[in-house]
C-alpha cells in the first residue's frame, strides 16, 4: 500500500489492479489496471508506481485519474518499491536485483 497525501493505494494481486481509495472514510475512488499481480506501491510525491510481481514490470500511475503513464521492465518479481527523493528503486523477489528507474 502507499499513500499519496489524501488517498490509500491498494494493489490487487488476484485482480491485477489497484484501488484508490479516500484515507479519510475508505470510500473508493476507483480500480485502475496495472500489469500481473501487483504487489509493491510506492507514491514518489508525483505518481504511483506500482510493481507486478507477475509481469516482470513497474507502472506508472497519474493519482488524480490513475492513469497509466508508462511501464518500466524490471527484474523478475518485482515487489518492494521505494523512492529516494530522486529515483525510483525496485527489488526483485525472484531474482537478485535492484533495479533503479
């Protein structure tokens, strides 16, 4: 899960989505798609980045649409995020990589 300020982002990893939903009450605000089975989030101060543990991929989400505003290879199973300040760091679960975006 991560927060963005005002919303808790959940990642869905039997529906391969994410759901945003409002910090305050819990009401949803909406199911965005992401890549297979997304399991790490992380929310850089401008957007959500989502790991899919079972595409072997990180996408990029718009928070105020979810929006997807790309998708990034990363190692396999991708699932623990976080954000430096500057860079987005991705490990990978099924490997031995950390992947910097």
């Amino acid at each position: 899960m991560a927060f963005d300020g005002a919303n808790i982002w959940v990642g869905n990893v039997s529906s391969n989505n994410v759901t945003k939903l409002l910090a305050k009450d819990g009401t949803n605000l909406g199911t965005f798609p992401v890549g297979t089975s997304p399991t790490g989030v992380v929310y850089d101060g401008a957007n959500i980045w989502v790991g899919n543990f079972g595409s072997n991929n990180v996408t990029k989400l718009r928070p105020s649409d979810g929006k997807v505003l790309g998708t990034f290879a990363a190692g396999p199973g991708p699932q623990g995020l976080a954000f430096d300040g500057a860079n987005i760091w991705v490990a990978d679960n099924n490997g031995t990589t950390v992947s910097k975006l």
